[in-house]
C-alpha cells in the first residue's frame, strides 16, 4: 500500500500527535522532525508496517482499543 498525506492525517490521535511506535513503523525517528510526512509520503508499506501505523490487524481489529485486550 502505498502512504498518502490523507492517510498519516487519519492516523494522528485526538490530540493532533502519532504514537512513537507509529513512527518507527515507517521509520522515522523520535522525535520527529519538522517536514517528516513529505519524507514519508509516496513510501510503500509492507503489511506489517501498514498494521503497526494504523492499528489495524489484516482482519480488522482495532489493536488500540482497549476492549480488544
């Protein structure tokens, strides 16, 4: 899949931040620097860095909800 700015934007918390463990799944370092997302956009993800980013598990569960554990 391919990373889109609409993308890292739907991921961000309510806070307007991403988690450090988001980051590092498309291997940017914390703290982020300024201009990070136009380093990061067109990159290819691979399903397990696409997973770590979103949350999102290959059949749909949502592994920062806290219900899920």
């Amino acid at each position: 899949m391919k990373l889109t700015h609409e993308l890292i934007l739907q991921y961000r918390s309510p806070k307007g931040g991403w988690k450090k463990s988001q980051l590092a799944a498309l291997g940017v370092s914390w703290p982020p620097k300024k201009g990070w997302t136009k380093e990061v956009v067109g990159m290819e993800l691979t399903d397990q860095q696409f997973q770590q980013f979103t949350g999102k598990s290959s059949i749909g569960f949502d592994l920062f909800d806290a219900n899920f554990l």
